[in-house]
C-alpha cells in the first residue's frame, strides 16, 4: 500500500511536467527551443557544511550566468528519487562564438572541391565489411578556419542553432565550467567545477547523450547519433564492419576518435602477424613427428636406457629420460626453425605497424582539420590545481603576465618523494617475484616426490612433469599477485602524480603515463624475462649445485629446453590480463548500473527524463582513455618481446582487440555518460613507449633464440660434432647430456635410495665425465656453443636493426596525395581570406572611409598575388 502511495504521487509529478508537453527524453529546456548542453546535479542534504556548500553553489551559478550561460533548475521534487537537483546548463550564440575565437575551434567556409581518392579495386570484395556512407561520412567535407567573430558572414552559418556540433558545445561550456570562480576560501580565491565535484558541492557534471541508445529519439530535431552508433558500432554482431570514425570523432571528439582509429588499425595489422604466427604453429605440428630429439628422448633403447639426475636433493629419485616424451614433443610446436624465422619477422612487423600507423595518423589529421593542432590550447593552458597550489607568481617571459609557479626547492622536495615511492613499488614488485621463484624451488621438490611416489598421477606424468606442474601454478600465482600489486599502484600513481603538482594537463598525462608504464612493465613482465634468461642457466652442477639463499636448489630446465614454460608462463599472464580485463570493462560498469537503476524497475521507462536517465550511468573520467591505451601497450609488449616462444600470440591478440573494440563501444555508448570532447592529434606519449618496445623486442628476441630455446646447439651439433651423414641430427641427446659418478655426491644432494644401484645418472650441461682429467669442468662444445649464441645475437640484431631502419627510411611518414591536399586547403583557404578582406576594404571604400586608404588596398592585392605565386 505504501509502494503505490509513492508511485501515485510520483505520476502527480511527472503529470505536471507532462502539461508541458515536453518528451521525457527531450534534450532542451521547457522551452522546447534552447539545447542542454551540459548538466550538473546535487543533492540538498542538511549536513553540517549544508551552508556553505549552498553559499559555493550561489556564487558559482551568479558567476555561470555572468559568463553568458543560461541556467534551468529542476527542483528535487521532480527527480525520480525526490532528493536531487538537477541544472541544465545552455550556451547562447554570443558565448559559443566568444569562445570559439578563444579555444581556435576550426569552422567551415567553403565545401571541399578537392577530388576523392581513386576508387579502390578491391571495393566490391570489401563490401560486405563497408558501412552505409551516411554512417561513415555523416557530413560533407568542407574547407575549415580558426573562427573568428568579425568575419562571421565568411562562415557557412546556415543554423545559428546547428553550427557547432554538440561535442564543441560541450567543450566549450567545460572550458567555461573549469575555470569559473566560486569565491575565496582560506583567503585563497577558489574555481572549477572538478574543486565543486571533490568537496561535494555538486555530484555530478556531464554532458547529455542525445537519446537512448536502444531507440531513436522522438524529438525530429535530434540526429539520434548515439542510436546509429550503438545500432551499427556497439554491438557485436557488427565485429567484422568497419569503424564510423567521422561519427566516433564527431560525437565523441577527436580523443576517443583518434584511439579507436588506432585500436582498428593495430587490430588490421594483427591479422597479418596472426597468420604468419599460425602458419609457423602448424609447421611445427606437422614436423613433430620428425623432429629427431623428441624420437630419441621417447624412444626405449635410447631415452629408457638413459638415467637421469635428481631434480631435487635427498626426497627425488633417479629417473628415466623417456619420462618426459610428451612434454618433448610438445616443446618442439615451439621449438623450431619456424622460431627464428617468425622473430626476424616480427622485428620487421612491428617497424611496418609503426610507420603505417604514422601515414594513417597524418590521413586522419587532414580529414579531421588538425593539421595546424599542436596541443589544444586547454592541455597547454595551467591546470586549476596547480594555479590554486602555487602561491608564488612570476612573469611570463613571452605574455608578460604574472602566472603561479612552484619554487625549485619544492619541485626538487616532490620529485624526491615521488622517486623514492616509485623505486619501493618496483622493488615490491621484484620482492614479490622472488617470493614466487622462493615458492617454485619449495614445491618442485614436492611435485617430483608426489608425482614418482603416486601411483594415480602416473597416466599423466609424461605430460604434466614436476618442470610443468610447477610452472603452471608459480605463473597462476604470479599472476594473482600482479592483478593485486595493479589494484594498489593505481591509486600510489595517480597520488604521487597529483602530489608533484605538474604545470598542464599535458604535463599530468605524461608524468602519469611513465610511472603507470613503468610499473605495469616490470609487473607483467619481469616473471616472463626470469623464465626467459635466469631459469636454468645457474644450475650448477651434481654435487656442486647453486643454492638461493643457501637453502633451495635453483631449478633446472626440461631436457627438451625452458622455451616451453615460457610459453606457459606467456599464455597464462597473457590470456588471464585480456579475460579479466574484458570482465573488469564490460560486466562491472554493467552490474554496477543495474544496481543503481533497481530502485527504478518499479516505474515506467518512459517517466525518467533524458538527464536522470544519464546521471545513472558510470563516469567516464579523465584517465578513461589512459587505462585502455595501457591496456594495449601491455598487450603490444606481450606479442613483440616474447613472440619468439609462442606464435599464437598475436593470434590471441587478434581475437581480443575484434572483442575489445566492441566491448569498449558498447561500453562507452551504453553504460557510460558521455564524456566531454576533447581535441587529439595523435596518440601522444604511448608512440614512444611503442617506439621504445619495439626496438627491444629484437633484443629480447634474439636472446630469446640464442639462450633459451634449443636451437643453437643443435645448429652447432648438426653442424661441428655429427657423426652421422645419413642422420645428422641422431645422438643429438646422448650428445647434451653430461655423465655424473653418482660416488661422487656429497651427503646432501645423494639420494636417499637406490633400489637399482644405478652407477652413473646423466645432466643437461657439457662438462667432461668423471674418468677425465679435466674432471666436471666445461668441454670446449660449450664454448663453441656459447661463441655461436653470441654471434647469433649479434648478427640477428644487425639484421634486423638494418633491414627495420631501410623500411622506416622508405616509408614516408605523410602519403604523397595527402602533403598535396594539404598545400592545395592552405593555398584555398588563404585565398578565400584574402578575397573577402578585399571586398571588405572595397565597401570601405565605397563608404568613404578615410582609415581604407589606397595604399592598403594595394598592399592587400599584393599579399593575394604573393600567396598565388607560393
């Protein structure tokens, strides 16, 4: 009885906004004409600071309308839950203009006569991934201009109401929002919307989306971009079309435009690097059953009659070389002359991406009219936490003015602090990583003893080997330990970050970027280069084995090689990130709106206005794009620096970024408010660090080759100790095993039985035998092998390096056709400047204005015919 009192007296609400005649899903004020750009809520509770919070929102409204901008408030009574107020915020023709001119936000003047590209052959065949032209180009191309408001006739000023897209709309009234004033406190002059959202004073601020995402809005008016977006972007069954970036970056901004162009590009490349990595696999299956090592290691006369060393001291017992057959076999998917092909080819994929990138980035510049962008003048401008921080002011070399800045003492005092926290976090992280390696040594000789002495786990040992049971769990811990070390660096980050007080917002990202970078580097990758290059190759030998921390033996690799564990230690790391990842972006926002909209269920869709509807959604904050990029980046790392030992990465790669796009689409469009436009030019600082990887995976990839996987020895053997014309690769094993006197084992390495008084047992290593001279001491095939792995590294990297820098040479950074374009707007542009100053110095003229002399008509001529003549 109690629920329909309320929702009776909920209908007597909404009735008398419905007398109105106002679409609950309208975006414009009561008046049906002035377009909501922006809104903010609050809620009015009685709490001690109630006063001033009231006293803030007073002055910083007064101060809004001061600025030109136009106010409706919804009292609380007409919100859904009775308790919140919302203010509709709108931007009249004069305030739009005004800071049009301020931000050099780019206006059309004359539709571009510039032929289109020519048509591609393969359109018919792409076809069926094309999007309708109305979905990927939703406005004509025109010539544009910084705008300025004593030349408004030059303008294509159809609609004073249409001129400015929503997305400058709503850039324009948060530049206004960001820096408006709302008093002084602590004789501190305080502003900004981001201080009001911090202390309280309002809960929310976002511009509206312009319908439901689900049905196009009933409003004519509204272009209903979030519904064509959702319709042909969002969802997945569209996974195979192409991205409307024209209506992404319209919509949205260039920001987000210029990441999900990149997304999508980085996605195209994949799929090359995914069926060279696939084609390498298959080699390698359909070669295991020639591969000669893993027929000698399964083979009884030969893998059965060898009898290997304990894997651990005193609790392990001798075992036969036969024992780990499939894991052998399994080794050599990876293992193979495929290998070192794929990695020279992904040295030279990486550079192709890059540079391809770059000619698609300057495209996408021209097309979007940011050719003459630098930086959006808003990122090069002070941030408002640095100009309410800094007390001290100095003048401004270039503008002469007086502007906050922090003394040099301070900066060094911060950067310390900061330093030292970033240096402790990167040394937890190494702890943490030395702590699995602790648990790896603990438990292998838990997992030997267990699987020689069960007598259930004995149909699985050929393939789960103490090597692999240790490793799959050690990589499932690690990565529970990198997943909790992300959750609490996040917040160190961004708090060291805001600690330094950097000067813009460019600085901010930056400075944010490097540390979060830095941090996730050694965090998702520091398990994988210990696997890569440290396990196995300290081992000692028996009866002089190397101990950590004097207690645990370090571990060995299998005798087919450690190239499989990294690949195990790679697949779990990677695949477990990408599908926690797409949970963490996909099912919490989307659980989280559901809770908050339960409340809701009880009264009809229709009665919530398009501002609650929106204010129930999650924020997409300023970080939002930096998490996806990192995301990526990581990803990107992944598939360069470790491809060598496992093909299928960029496979695994490809398969997530088809599910990432639509994730993030889907997300963005329906379960985030709409984010605030914003201008980008490229992808900033992350180039770099893709630069920087880039380069390092031919590193890591040629040690990968050389001193991980197996195939420099046996390159060596093939080529320098073969005995055998018709079978160069027979006695290969026999070959890599070194003879240990089991005598000769000191009290705490010798096994505590010998049940078949076995007299010598083999180790992977090249030392002499016992009855030698130069007893346990290193052969010289060790040297030659360690000489050949050198001169591998070396030679590959040149390789590599020559053949990454010859392409980066050739392939020019701006295409050909777009330079052209470029110079041809210039050229346009400036003439139809030059021509309409003319015909305005002519009126002044003919009016007879003295300031119009002829002298200035000439000049003016001139200046058109210099600009011809360029």
């Amino acid at each position: 009885q109690q629920s329909g009192r309320k929702y009776n007296l909920f209908l007597k609400r909404r009735l008398r906004i419905d007398k109105r005649h106002q679409s609950k899903d309208s975006i414009f004020f009561r008046d049906g004409v002035r377009r909501i750009d922006f809104v903010l809520s609050y809620v009015d509770d009685l709490n001690k600071e109630w006063e001033k919070k009231l006293e803030r929102r007073k002055e910083f409204e007064s101060n809004l309308q001061k600025a030109g901008l136009e106010l409706e408030t919804e009292d609380k009574k007409e919100s859904e839950d009775g308790k919140i107020f919302f203010v509709k915020i709108h931007a009249p023709w004069e305030v739009l203009i005004t800071y049009a001119e301020v931000l050099n936000i780019k206006v059309p003047i004359k539709e571009n006569d510039i032929p289109s590209m020519v048509e591609n052959p393969l359109d018919c065949v792409l076809f069926p991934l094309r999007l309708p032209e109305k979905v990927m180009h939703p406005e004509p191309d025109y010539f544009t201009a910084p705008f300025s408001k004593d030349k408004q006739e030059l303008y294509l000023i159809n609609d004073e109401s249409t001129f400015f897209s929503p997305s400058m709309r709503n850039r324009i009234v948060n530049y206004i929002l960001t820096r408006c004033p709302y008093g002084t406190e602590e004789g501190k002059k305080k502003f900004g919307i981001k201080r009001l959202l911090n202390n309280g004073t309002y809960t929310a601020a976002y511009p509206l989306h312009d319908c439901q995402y689900w049905k196009k809005a009933s409003d004519p008016n509204c272009d209903s971009e979030r519904y064509t977006l959702y319709m042909e972007w969002a969802r997945f069954l569209r996974f195979y079309k192409e991205q409307p970036l024209d209506l992404i970056r319209k919509y949205y901004g260039e920001k987000i435009g210029i990441y999900f162009a990149w997304l999508g590009f980085y996605t195209e490349m994949l799929f090359l690097a995914a069926v060279v990595g696939l084609i390498c696999f298959l080699y390698g299956l359909f070669t295991m059953d020639e591969n000669m090592s893993s027929k000698e290691i399964c083979d009884p006369a030969i893998g059965g009659e060898i009898i290997m060393c304990p894997l651990c001291d005193r609790d392990c017992e001798y075992w036969r070389l036969n024992t780990t057959c499939e894991s052998s076999q399994y080794s050599h998917l990876f293992d193979n002359v495929a290998t070192l092909f794929f990695a020279i080819f992904m040295g030279i994929w990486v550079t192709l991406f890059l540079e391809f990138w770059k000619r698609r980035q300057a495209r996408l510049k021209y097309e979007w009219d940011l050719v003459d962008f630098e930086e959006e003048q808003q990122q090069l401008q002070l941030r408002p936490e640095y100009e309410a921080k800094c007390t001290q002011k100095k003048r401004n070399p270039v503008t002469q003015e007086m502007e906050p800045y922090l003394p040099l003492t301070s900066q060094a005092v911060r950067f310390c602090i900061s330093g030292a926290t970033v240096l402790f976090w990167v040394s937890l992280i190494i702890a943490s990583m030395i702590a699995v390696i602790v648990y790896r040594l603990a438990v292998y000789a838990a997992f030997a003893s267990l699987m020689e002495n069960t007598q259930t786990l004995q149909p699985i040992s050929g393939l789960l080997t103490p090597q692999l049971a240790t490793s799959v769990t050690a990589s499932c811990l690690n990565f529970v330990i990198i997943m909790i070390l992300n959750f609490f660096y996040e917040r160190i980050a961004i708090w060291i970050t805001d600690m330094e007080i950097p000067r813009t917002h460019m600085e901010y990202e930056n400075r944010l970027t490097m540390k979060m970078f830095l941090f996730q580097f050694v965090n998702y990758y520091s398990s994988c280069f210990y696997v890569a290059f440290f396990k196995g190759k300290f081992v000692g030998y028996p009866g002089a084995y190397t101990y950590m921390f004097n207690r645990w033996r370090n571990e060995e690799c299998d005798p087919a090689g450690c190239l499989i564990e990294l690949t195990t230690q790679l697949t779990i790391v990677m695949a477990g990130k990408q599908i926690w990842g797409n949970i963490q972006e996909a099912i919490v926002p989307w659980i989280c709106n559901w809770w908050g909209r339960r409340k809701a269920r009880n009264n009809p869709e229709n009665l919530y206005s398009r501002w609650e509807q929106d204010h129930d959604l999650q924020t997409f904050g300023a970080l939002g794009l930096f998490y996806e990029y990192l995301e990526m980046v990581i990803q990107f790392g992944f598939i360069t620096l470790f491809v060598a030992s496992f093909p299928l990465a960029p496979l695994l790669a490809l398969m997530n970024n088809i599910l990432e796009i639509r994730v993030d689409s889907w997300k963005l469009t329906t379960q985030y408010r709409r984010p605030v436009a914003a201008k980008a030019h490229s992808i900033g600082v992350w180039q770099e660090i893709l630069n920087g990887m880039a380069i390092l995976s031919v590193v890591t990839n040629a040690f990968i080759v050389a001193f991980t996987s197996d195939m420099i020895p046996r390159l060596v053997y093939y080529y320098a100790y073969s005995e055998n014309e018709d079978s160069p690769m027979s006695g290969y094993i026999n070959n890599s095993l070194s003879v240990f006197q089991i005598s000769d084992f000191p009290e705490r390495n010798e096994p505590k039985e010998n049940p078949e008084n076995f007299v010598i047992c083999r180790y992977r290593d090249y030392r002499y035998p016992p009855d030698h001279e130069r007893k346990y001491l290193h052969t010289m095939q060790f040297w030659h092998i360690l000489a050949a792995k050198l001169a591998f590294i070396i030679i590959m990297e040149h390789v590599v390096f020559i053949v990454k820098f010859f392409v980066a040479w050739m392939i020019p950074d701006v295409p050909a056709d777009v330079k052209a374009k470029i110079k041809r707007e210039k050229y346009l542009t400036q003439k139809i400047l030059h021509e309409y100053e003319l015909e305005k110095l002519k009126e002044r003229l003919c009016q007879g204005d003295k300031r119009a002399t002829e002298k200035e008509f000439i000049a003016t001529e001139g200046r058109m015919e210099l600009s011809r003549a360029m």
